[in-house]
C-alpha cells in the first residue's frame, strides 16, 4: 500500500459474460490485492454469467486505474461505488 495518500472504500461489481476474459480479470484482481479487502463471486447459471463484487481500500488513483483496466477487459461489464469515508490506512 501507498503510505501517506488517503484511502477510500470502493466496491467494482463485475459481471463476467464471456468466461474467455476471467483469466484477465484474475489477473488484475491479483495485482491488485494489496488492495483487496474482500471479493464475492457468484455463478449464474440460468444466464450463463458470473457477479463479483470486488471491495477496496485503496487511495482513488489505484481505484480509478484498476476500474478502467477492468472496463477494458471483453465480455466484461463493471460499476464502481465509492463510499464518502476518506482517511489514511
């Protein structure tokens, strides 16, 4: 982690619909998790698409950076909300 840059609380929820880009977006999650707080995933079978919400605590620039990598990747649709709460970590 960045020492000294304040930190926010941010969760990316991730819709995979092409199962080709998890190996990307596993990846990213990877180099990513230092600033990983937590990650849920869940199949959904009857349409054939996985949801992960992927939670950070990570200074806004890091967020910002991983979300665009993420928005990036085919098959793949993302949102990311920010909380409001700012501090160091």
């Amino acid at each position: 982690m960045e020492n000294g840059k304040d930190t926010r609380i941010a969760v990316i929820t991730i819709i995979v619909e092409d199962r080709a880009s998890a190996d990307g977006l596993n990846r990213l999650l990877h180099d990513y998790g230092d600033y990983l707080v937590g990650r849920m995933g869940v199949p959904y079978k009857p349409k054939e698409v996985s949801v992960i919400c992927a939670i950070l605590d990570a200074p806004q620039d890091v967020i910002s950076a991983l979300s665009g990598k993420i928005g990036m990747l085919p098959g793949i649709t993302s949102k990311t909300v920010y909380s409001k709460v700012q501090g160091k970590p």
